[in-house]
C-alpha cells in the first residue's frame, strides 16, 4: 500500500518510491538520508503532531510533517 510518510502510524515501516518536495526542501531529505529505496520506520509524533521522528537506516532524523507529506513510501504488511 503506498501513502506519504505523514499519514503511517507510529512503528509503521515502509521504503520510499519518491518525493514530490523541490528545491531546498528536497535537497534537505536527500541529504538527512531520505532517498528512494530506504526503509523508514515512524518513531513518533510531537506532542502537537509536528514535526515527527523517523528512523532511517541506523539514524533517527526529525522532520516537520508537510515535509513528510511529500515523501511517498511503500508500506510493509
């Protein structure tokens, strides 16, 4: 099943197929690790639901959730 990575619950896994941010905003993920074909795990959401912590690869990175929004990922069953 493919949804943006904003919309998973918590210990949700899933690989990215692609994203739909430009720019510097694209870059950023690039470069925070978020590239098509790597496994994401959801840690957790704030307290207020933005930004949210997810796993990638060995790293925990936090991002705010309209970026999460343009990642699209595959979900694990």
């Amino acid at each position: 099943m493919r949804t943006s990575l904003s919309k998973i619950l918590p210990g949700t896994k899933g690989i990215i197929v692609s994203h739909h941010a430009q720019g510097a905003i694209r870059q950023r993920l690039l470069d925070l690790g978020l590239m098509p074909e790597m496994e994401v795990e959801l840690i957790r959401y704030a307290p207020m639901g933005d930004p949210i912590e997810i796993k990638v690869g060995l790293t925990n990175v936090v991002i705010r959730k309209t970026e999460a929004e343009t990642v699209t990922i595959d979900v694990n069953k």
